[in-house]
C-alpha cells in the first residue's frame, strides 16, 4: 500500500484531479443524473430515488435526464437548435438522438461503463497475468520438480474428476471430489519421497507456447467467436473476453521483469532460509513489480476502453439499449447531420485515453530517472 | 541459422494443429445455428415449423458425424449424440444420459414418443399434441412417462469410443487441404476464392498504410530525436500525439460526416461519399482500381494513426540509444550529431521495432472492421464478421487458418531479422 500512495505522489495535480473526476462522475453517476429525485418526501417518508410524480418536495439531480429516458418532444434536436423544453434547467445542454434520449446523460452513464470495464479488466488480467509470469519465470523449465510416481496420480485423479464433472450428476462429482482429495491427502502426499526419481515440469515452456497460440490467432476472431458463444449480451462477457486478450501482455511484461529480480541476493537469503515459494512471491517479489504493474495498469485501462467503445461502437457484445460512449457514436453514422452525437463522445473517449496514456507514460519518466 | 529456421518451420504445423482444434472446439460450442441460417437464407421459418426440412439439412452437412477422432464418454452413452438432429431432442437426450438412463432405451423411449405424437396427429387432437410437446421439456416427466428403473445403469464407468476417419473434423481437414476449405453455405462458392477477393481489398489499403507509415514514420521520428527542444518539433510532437490518441472509428466517424456531405458548407464536400461501386464483370484488381477514390479516407485514417505510432517508437528507441556510451564516444571523435544518429544509433534504435513492424505486417492482412464497416469495404474484416455471425464455419476458418499462418511466418522472419541486426542474440543461440 505504501509503495502505491508513493507512487501515486509523482502524479501532476491535474493528471491526479482529472483522475479522482472521472472516478467520481463514473461512481456518483446516479446522483449527476437521474430523471428521478435523489431525495423526496413522500407519503412513506423519506426515500431515495423516488419517482417526480410521487412527491412534491425532493431534492433534484443536476442533469434531470436519465441515459434512458426518452424526450418525445425532442428528437433529434442540436444542442443550439430551438428546443421544446421548459427553462434553461431541462435543456438538453448537449443535444439529444433519434429517441429523443439526452446525449450529456447518456455521457454520464457511459463513464460508469467506461471505468467499470477498465477497472475490472485490468484487475483480472493483472492478477491472471502475474501468477502465470510466476510461475514461468521463477519456476522456469526445471525450478518445479514433482515425484513421478506423484505426476501419475495427479493426472488420474484430474482426469477422474474432470470426467465426473462433465458427464454425471452433481452430488456424485462432489463425493467423488472429497474421496479424492482425502486419498490425496493421506495415502499419496506421504507416500515414497525418492528425491532421485523426480520429473521437472516445463513450466516456462506451456505458459509461453500457450501465449504464443493464442497471439497467433487473430484478436477480431477470438472476441467475435467467444462473444458469440453466450446467449445472452451483457458488460461481463465484453470484460471476459478483454481479460483473455490482454492477460497474455501482462505476463510477457513480468516475466521479464521477474526473471531479473529472480536472480537478487535477498532472494537467494530468503530461499536458503527455507522460506516458502508462497511467501517469497507475496512478500519479495510483489512489491518490487508493483511499479511495472502500474504502469501496465495505466496504459491496460486505456486500451480496454477504447476496445470496449469499438465493440459497442460496432454493436458487439453489449445489449442493444445499453447506452455507451461507442454506441452513441454509432447512431451518428446513421443520421450525418447530427455531428454532436459523434462530437462530444469522441471528446469523452479521447480525453480518457490521453489521460491513462499520459499517467503511464509519466510514471515511466519518474520510475526510470530514479 | 539455417537449422534454426528450418526448426521454427516445422513448429508452424503443431501450432496450427492446435488452432484448428481449439478453434473447432469452440465452433461447435456456439448457440448459433448453421442449419437455421441456411433455412432463413431460403426464406423459411425455423426448426419447429419445418422439422423434416431441418433434419434434411443437417444430415446433408454431415452433422450427424461424431465430432472428433475418438471420445471418452460415460458406457450408457450412444456413439455420438449429433444422431440427434434437433437441438431441443438433444439437449433432452443429453439429460436423461445423466440420469444414468442406458441409450437404447432412450432411443426406443424417443421413438414411442414418435409413435404417440403420430397417433395424435391422425386425430387431429391439437390439445394432446402440445401438451405431449411439454413434455419434452422436462426430463423428469418425460422419463416418468417412457422409461423405467430398470433401464439404468448403476455407477457409470468411462468408456474409449474410437470413431475412426468417419468424423466432423476430419472431414473439414479433408475439404481444407484437398477442395479449397469448402463452400460456403450463404453462396455456395468456395471459401478460399471467397477470402482471396476480401484479402485483395483489404491489402489494397492496408498495405499502403503499412508502406507510408514505415517510410515516413521513420523519417518523423529521426527528425524529432534530432532537438528535443526545437519548437516546431515540440508543436509537432503535440500534433502526432492527438492522432495516437484518436480511437481510430471516431476519427473516421468524423471524417466521414464532415468530408462527405453537404451539410456543412459545400467546401467540405472534398470525398466521394461511402460505399463500393459495383462494376459487373470485372476483376477484383479491376474494381479496386475503379474504386480508388473511394479508399482514399480509409487511407488517410489508418496512416495518420500508425505513422503517430511509428514516429513515436522511433523516436524513444533512439533517445534511448543516445544516453549510452557509445554514442559519446562518436561524438569525442568529432563526428557530427547527424551522421551519429545515421550510422551509429539507428541501427541499434531499430532493432526493437522490428517484432513491431512485422505484428503490423501481420494485422495488415486481417483488415480493419471498423473502417471496412464504416466505409462500407468488402474487405477481410468484414467477412469474418458476417461469416461468423451467421455460422458459415468454413469462411471462418479459411479465415483463421490464413491470418494465423501469416502471424506466425511474419513474427519468424521478425526473429530472423533481429538476430540478423543484432549479434549479441545471434551469439547466444
């Protein structure tokens, strides 16, 4: 933790304000706009969110337009164009689309889009990606040696339990799983412990090859054929499938990074202390790849929104009605002389993009002049 | 090296070995129909309504084949349950076969189904039929109906069932290697003809990008490194890192409503507006040329994108170069900083740019689907999204099994050439 606050310290004020504004706006996007009151007296008593036409007291959202609500008297209208709306307060300040739903609104939401899919994505592929670095860097072709006879047994038992899982009811598969691993357990952990009869697993070999198939098929092809493999769309299958492209990027970066801290003295004290392999990655490796991940971070986040804003852009992935800063977008390539609802979500994207950019690539300058 | 080459090439077998297999995994994994789109290209409803058409089909695509070579199933399963051509059926099958229920019985248990619904039917007793329908909802009810205890096994043991060269992924080997990856089912022309033409449009524009964004790239990059402190070259920086930053189908959104159209003063009308002109009876090379006005914006996105990306490589690689010893040693010489940077740093400055020219290269073949959706170009991108989206698994692979070879020959020649630039790698292998 305060390795991260340190690094955080080496933001600019305004790379750190517009930081903390984005995450608010995303986080707070109920309370900026909202077509309902965001606190109303009503016959029950106070509430939250309650409908305008339950109540005649309640305090109102700054933007009095939800992402979805649609204005029937303004479709279609330009943020200067003469507007059927009742005072400067209803305005739509950044016009609306065909449906008459308020573009500024629909802004609004698509940055709580936005961030959950960065976030979310670079977490998972970070934690995904640093464990399989781990274990091909520190582990490399002969670091983890297993008994033979021990492989063997792993092999059957998997093997047993993944046939189970598959093809027979549930409580059987969790019996079967339970008789297994007490097996395991008593009999197969302390069985013989011939140290000469020992197998090396090619760790660093199958997390590489498999980085290399999965590199070697085209990205379009991977999102279209994964995204179409669920029935329903929604926002998770989009993060799934970005963690399964961008996981192999992270692990390339760290194990690079790994394999160089890998050959410190501290780690060499900390092995010959017979400190475990679980704690020397928690406590010797971790913190000294926390700079390279953020970095990663940064520039991850940046790529996965602008991913996420082309698959909605093209209409992939998300559920029609979902509105995005990419799918606001797209109704501009129907209606060309609607230039604000290309415009203002273009302005949103970039300034985004720019922004996780410019922090990685402060970062970097920082980290390496120390 | 030669040795090295030959032993990365014969690598690139097992590796599309895998892709086929992992990709063919997930294509039979995919709710979508291939069946159904061939029944609503004829203009007919779906599996429900025209159940004898249905089965017509999927026996004529060889559905009924196993999957694989071999499969391990549990003993009371049948050969394959693709002998079950509607889903619904299937996916019943498929649960009683849990219950442990053994297969002929449920074979026979689907056929007194059959028999009763036909009976049914005679009578013209629409009531019972949809409630006899319902039926197949539920395993449980379905079971307590046609089949009895007697039919199950106890534990259920697995089984090795060898299926030899009669199966699905033989027969898309088959057709891959021998009759061009098969037809496909929207045309009934052959996939490979079908992604020749794509490819040939998508090249058209992708390699002239790919050509001005290496040579002028280049040229941008050696001349910021040049003065960090140069003001044109600071306003220049600043201009190339709004076009890196430009999510690529907002720029070509923009491009497309201010260049395009009236609208906005007759001055801006400069490109021809959207969408490929057919001209019958012409060569694809033909139509390209014919259309080339057309490819202009496209061009024009692409190149603004990727020559701000390779100027921006470029020029960290070199500044990079230039803080080491080196450099100043040429310098204590009394060489100019010109001819360091020609001679000495861009040498050294290119060598880790290469694994990233030849993954362009690479994606050069595969397109790009937003400018192909965009500017409405048939181009690869475009393909594989209709292809798939629809089912028309033989383009899609015909697709993969192309893109995936030239990724893997291109990141080869990308190794071969950095150990060509850079001795240190080609001491240590």
């Amino acid at each position: 933790m305060k390795a991260f606050i340190r690094h955080i310290a080496f933001l600019s004020k305004r790379q750190m304000c517009a930081l903390l504004i984005f995450a608010g706006i995303a986080i707070f996007h109920q309370f900026i706009a909202n077509d309902k009151y965001i606190v109303a007296k009503t016959k029950s008593g106070i509430e939250f969110f309650a409908d305008k036409g339950s109540s005649q007291y309640g305090l109102p959202s700054p933007i009095p337009y939800s992402a979805s609500f649609m204005d029937r008297n303004n479709r279609s209208v330009g943020p200067f164009d003469k507007q059927d709306v009742s005072g400067l307060y209803h305005r739509h300040w950044l016009g609306t689309d065909s449906l008459g739903r308020d573009v500024l609104a629909g802004l609004i939401y698509g940055s709580y889009v936005a961030f959950q899919v960065g976030l979310l994505t670079v977490l998972a592929s970070t934690v995904i990606g640093i464990f399989f670095a781990f274990w091909s860097a520190y582990y490399g072709d002969d670091g983890l040696r297993i008994d033979r006879s021990k492989i063997i047994w792993l092999l059957i038992f998997s093997g047993v339990l993944i046939f189970y899982m598959i093809y027979s009811e549930l409580w059987i598969a969790i019996t079967l799983s339970l008789v297994l691993i007490a097996v395991w357990t008593l009999i197969v952990r302390n069985s013989s412990r011939d140290r000469t009869k020992t197998l090396a697993l090619p760790l660093d070999l199958l997390v590489m090859k498999l980085i290399e198939v999965i590199n070697s098929i085209p990205g379009l092809f991977l999102i279209l054929v994964l995204l179409s493999m669920f029935v329903k769309p929604s926002i998770w299958n989009v993060i799934l499938v970005l963690v399964i492209l961008r996981w192999p990027v992270i692990t390339r970066h760290m194990r690079a990074e790994i394999l160089k801290i890998k050959e410190e003295d501290y780690i060499m004290s900390a092995k010959s202390i017979g400190q475990s392999d679980l704690r020397i990655f928690l406590y010797h490796i971790i913190p000294m790849t926390i700079s390279p991940i953020i970095i990663v971070s940064s520039f991850g986040f940046a790529t996965a929104i602008l991913l996420e804003s082309t698959l909605s852009f093209l209409g992939i992935g998300l559920a029609v009605d979902q509105q995005t800063w990419g799918s606001i977008i797209k109704q501009a390539r129907f209606d060309l002389s609607a230039w604000w609802l290309a415009l203002f979500p273009g302005m949103a994207i970039y300034l985004i993009v720019i922004l996780f950019n410019a922090v990685g690539d402060e970062l970097n300058k920082k980290l390496r002049a120390d | 090296m030669l040795a090295y080459i030959l032993k990365r090439l014969l690598l690139v077998v097992p590796t599309l070995f895998l892709i086929s297999i992992i990709a063919f995994y997930l294509s039979r994994n995919t709710p979508q129909d291939e069946v159904v789109s061939i029944m609503n290209m004829r203009g007919l409803e779906a599996e429900s309504q025209n159940e004898r058409i249905y089965k017509e089909v999927y026996y004529d695509l060889k559905l009924d084949r196993p999957n694989f070579y071999f499969s391990i199933v549990p003993r009371n399963y049948p050969h394959t349950l693709n002998s079950y051509p509607i889903a619904k059926d299937r996916a019943l099958a498929k649960d009683l076969l849990k219950s442990s229920y053994d297969h002929k019985a449920v074979k026979a248990s689907f056929r007194s189904f059959e028999a009763e619904k036909h009976a049914l039917e005679e009578e013209h007793n629409s009531q019972a039929l949809l409630d006899l329908e319902f039926l197949k909802d539920d395993a449980d009810s379905f079971s307590r109906k046609y089949l009895d205890d007697s039919d199950k096994y106890g534990f259920i043991l697995p089984s090795f069932r060898w299926h030899g060269l009669d199966n699905q992924y033989n027969l898309w080997l088959e057709q891959a290697l021998f009759h061009e990856f098969g037809v496909s089912i929207s045309d009934g022309k052959s996939a490979l003809s079908k992604v020749r033409k794509a490819l040939l449009w998508t090249l058209s524009f992708t390699l002239i990008d790919f050509i001005i964004s290496i040579a002028f790239g280049l040229m941008i990059g050696l001349y910021l490194s040049r003065d960090p402190r140069n003001k044109a070259q600071m306003i220049l920086r600043q201009i190339l890192y709004l076009f890196y930053a430009i999510p690529v189908f907002w720029l070509a959104t923009m491009l497309l409503i201010y260049f395009t159209t009236d609208d906005y003063g007759s001055w801006t009308n400069i490109f021809p507006s959207v969408g490929i002109d057919i001209y019958p009876g012409e060569s694809t090379l033909k139509q390209i040329f014919l259309n080339f006005d057309k490819l202009l914006l496209p061009i024009i996105c692409l190149s603004l994108h990727s020559l701000a990306y390779v100027s921006r490589m470029v020029e960290n690689g070199i500044t990079d170069e230039l803080s080491k010893d080196y450099v100043l040693l040429s310098y204590s010489k009394g060489m100019q900083k010109k001819q360091v940077l020609k001679r000495e740093v861009l040498k050294n400055a290119m060598t880790p740019s290469i694994t990233l020219f030849m993954g362009a290269l690479a994606s050069a073949f595969s397109g790009s689907l937003v400018l192909e959706v965009i500017y409405g170009i048939p181009g690869m991108g475009r393909l594989m999204y209709n292809a798939l989206s629809i089912a028309d698994w033989n383009v899609a692979f015909c697709i993969l099994m192309l893109l995936s070879l030239v990724t893997i020959i291109a990141y080869l020649i990308g190794d071969v050439l950095y150990a060509y630039f850079n001795p240190k790698v080609r001491f240590n292998n």
